[in-house]
C-alpha cells in the first residue's frame, strides 16, 4: 500500500518469516524507493512467503471468562525455504512491472530491452541493488 511518500508491505500468513529472509536486504536500503523498487519488495515478499517450506498455522483461543479473543500460531522453530524457482520471482516481477510506463523505465547500460525483459522474466533481476551489493538510489517516484 502507498500513501504519498510512504508505503507499506506486508505480508499477512506467514508470522514474519519471509521478513526473516529480506531483513537483510532490508537493512542495506540506503535512501527511498522509488515506485519501481517497492513494487520489486512487495514481489520479493511474496515471492519469499510462496518457497516457505513449513507454514505456521493459526487459530483464535478464546478466553470465555475474559471474553477476550487473540489470534495464535502454531510455527516452526525455525523458518526454511524450499528451493527456490526463480522462474515464480520472474514472472511475479514481470506482472508487478508489466504497465508500459514502468518498463519504459528500466534501463541497463550495454543491455537491450529484450536482454532486460529475459533477465526480469528469469527471475534475477533487481532495480534494488548494482553488481556490487550498492542500493541504486533512483530519481522520481
């Protein structure tokens, strides 16, 4: 979701642990996001919550003398992935970038757009972060 400068993802069935996996990711953000690179976290988060190998599963206890309900969940002790297809990471990308005016703006040097395109459907790559690990500080929204 996007309100004006501010955006929020979320993830909402998984108890934090794709958020397990992009925390470090997270942690190398190094400005704002541009339009493009939310849509690219909201695609790493789901993308992330699809290879989960083990889901929590929830439940709500009630407490009858209270009469206060509270959602719990039943977790791994420790989250895990499945491995990963890349090919879902394209694809979900792919879509989340489809609109003529976001693909309009992706550009690498020395690559064409068709060699752009294959990368995106591929599945890596990012509008995140250059070769070296650095977060591409972009212009605009």
């Amino acid at each position: 979701m996007k309100l004006g400068d501010a955006a929020i993802v979320a993830v909402m069935n998984d108890s934090k642990a794709a958020l397990t996996f992009f925390a470090e990711r997270l942690e190398r953000f190094a400005g704002p996001l541009s339009s493009l690179q939310i849509r690219e976290v909201m695609v790493d988060m789901a993308f992330l919550n699809f290879h989960l190998k083990h889901r929590p599963v929830f439940a709500t206890d009630c407490d009858l003398i209270k009469e206060s309900p509270r959602i719990v969940a039943d977790r791994p002790e420790m989250a895990e992935l499945a491995d990963l297809d890349y090919r879902v990471r394209g694809s979900l990308l792919h879509h989340a970038w489809r609109e003529p005016l976001e693909f309009d703006r992706i550009r690498v040097p020395g690559a064409t757009k068709e060699q752009i395109e294959a990368s995106i459907t591929a599945g890596g790559f990012t509008s995140l972060f250059d070769k070296d690990g650095q977060f591409i500080h972009q212009r605009g929204t």
